[in-house]
C-alpha cells in the first residue's frame, strides 16, 4: 500500500481503523488457534480442559470500537462517537452557539 498517495484525512482514518482491526484479527486468531487446539487435544483422546486445569470459554468477545463521529477542531484529542450522552466539550461547543455538523469527522 502506497501511503504517500493518501490524504491527510485518509491517513487519519486510516489511523483510527488500525487498532480497532488489529484487535478484531487478534480475537479471530484466538478463537482459531483455540479450535485447533480443542481438535489436536480430541484426536488424541483428551479435552484441551485437561491440559489448562480450568473451564475454557467457547464464546469469544467481538468488542469493537465505535468510530469517532465528531472531533472538536482546535484539539484532536476531544472525540465522540455520537452514541450515549454528550461530552461536556459537545456541550459547551453548542452552548456558545455553534453546530453538532461543524464538529463531524
């Protein structure tokens, strides 16, 4: 991938998506490498639970992050995915009479 060709917007994008598909791989990679060890332990005539000592769990969690919705625009850091109640900076932005559409990502 040629990232000289790519926008500062889309670099930052770029930047947000990263951690969240590392860990999303990192999850599936999990769950892979725990299926193979559940089937190497079986065809051997074992469960991977007498091997560890304790319950493993089946279900993975897929958590994954929300992107950012909104960004105040003289500091970076002040994010908001749009969902839940308002941070006190959207608050504010829209108190002094500003709109939520200047604010969007």
């Amino acid at each position: 991938m040629d990232l000289s060709s790519l926008s500062l917007i889309e670099l930052r994008d770029l930047q947000q998506q990263i951690p969240a598909e590392l860990k999303r791989r990192e999850i599936v990679e999990k769950a892979n490498v725990l299926s193979e060890m559940r089937a190497l332990a079986k065809a051997r005539g074992f469960s991977i639970e007498d091997f560890l000592g304790k319950e493993v769990k089946d279900k993975v969690s897929t958590g994954v992050k929300v992107r950012v919705k909104y960004r105040h625009p003289q500091n970076a850091e002040l994010e908001w995915t749009g969902r839940g109640r308002k941070p006190k900076w959207v608050e504010a932005w829209l108190a002094a009479g500003s709109s939520l559409d200047a604010l969007l990502v």
